[in-house]
C-alpha cells in the first residue's frame, strides 16, 4: 500500500483541479441536477490520490487509474468505473452499489466492508483482493477472477457467480445463500463446508476438491444438476 497519499489538489484533469470536479459534483449531487454538473473523467491518472470520503456517485469514471488511491469511506454508488484502474486501493467501507464496474481491475485491493450490492463486476479482475465483511448481495460476477481472494464474512446472497474463478479463495463463514455457481472454479478454497455449498441455488458444472464433491453427491445431490431440471 502506498503512503502517503497525495491530496486533491495535486491532481486535474484537462487543466481543471480535480477539487473543482469535486466540488462541482457534489452541487450537482445534492441538487439532484439542478446545480453544478456531474464529473466526468474517463481516462483521468489519479494514482495514490486521497480520495478519503469523496462522494462521487453517479459519476463517470470509466478507464481511470486509481492504482493505490486512498478510497476509504468514499462513495461510488451508481457510477461508471467501467474498465477502471483500482489494483492496490484502499476501499475499506466504501460504496459502489450499483455501480457498472464491468473488467475492472481491483487486484490485491483492500475492500474489507466495502457495499457492493447489486453492481456489475462481470469479467473484474479481483485476485488476492482483501473481501471481508463485504455485502455482494445480488451482484454480477460473471467470468470474473477472484483466484485468492479473502472472501471470510462476506455475503453472497443470490450472487451470479457464473464462470468465476474462485480458486485458493478464503471462505471462513461466507454467505452463499442463493448464489449461482454455475461453473464456478472452488478448487483449493479454503474453510468450505458443506453446509455453507448447501444453501446456494446451483452448484451445476462447479469444481470442486473431491472430498467436497463426494459430500456435495451423498447429501445435496441436486446442487449437481442442470438448474433447469431441479423442481
């Protein structure tokens, strides 16, 4: 993790401070439109930027570099990160519901906390990322990386987990309750169980370690099957 962070005002983007965005957004924010003018920076390079509280919902922030920025407690709800920088990040408690984070790259990031219901993470890449505690309800992690992830604590209530790699994941006490695994690569995961597997709503072309599977046959035989072919 980079320190320390570099405030606001070393940063702009087309010859504009990046505090005036800021400051621009948040008028337009809290007017509902009616005042100021929503940001956008596609593209922008704000690596190790501190961006601690920052309320930039809604905001356009597609393909930005945020590599090891400081995010904590900053919030991205509903904005675009589409394709976005975000390896190394602290996103400690931070939110993106129903943020479009589509292939964006939060390997090795910190987002023990973070609110990521209902956003779209399809095809992200979130390799050893740190996911403790983190909401994930009914989110979209379709084809998504999430090979040695942290994932203890966190909620996976009717999560798409279709095609992910969650290889080597830690899984202390994770909620899987209605997720659909589809596909879902959990070999080597770490503190898996049964009975967590068991409260998932298709486990259907998963793999497994075999002693896991075997269980998974004896006990919940149609976790195994075809979704369509379940009652």
């Amino acid at each position: 993790m980079a320190a320390p962070y570099k405030p606001v005002m070393d940063f702009s983007w087309n010859g504009i401070p990046l505090e005036t965005f800021v400051e621009i957004h948040k008028r337009w924010v809290e007017s509902k439109g009616l005042d100021g003018e929503r940001a956008v920076l596609t593209g922008a390079s704000l690596r190790e930027a501190n961006l601690e509280y920052v309320d930039l919902r809604a905001a356009v922030l597609s393909e930005i570099d945020l590599r090891e920025a400081n995010l904590t407690n900053a919030t991205f709800r509903g904005a675009n990160l589409r394709k976005s920088l975000l390896a190394g990040a602290n996103c400690r408690s931070t939110i993106f519901r129903y943020a479009d984070m589509e292939e964006i790259d939060l390997r090795d990031a910190e987002m023990d906390e973070a609110d990521l219901r209902d956003t779209d993470l399809r095809n992200a890449i979130l390799t050893r990322t740190h996911l403790t505690l983190t909401n994930l309800r009914c989110a979209d992690l379709e084809g998504a990386d999430l090979g040695q992830a942290n994932l203890e604590f966190a909620d996976l209530t009717e999560t798409n987990l279709t095609g992910v790699n969650l290889k080597d994941a830690h899984f202390l006490a994770t909620n899987f309750s209605r997720a659909t695994l589809t596909g879902a690569n959990l070999e080597g995961a770490l503190n898996l169980t049964v009975e967590q597997l068991a409260r998932a709503k298709t486990l259907f072309n998963a793999r497994l370690d075999r002693s896991l599977l075997e269980e998974i046959k004896k006990i919940h035989p149609s976790l195994l099957e075809p979704p369509e072919s379940k009652a």
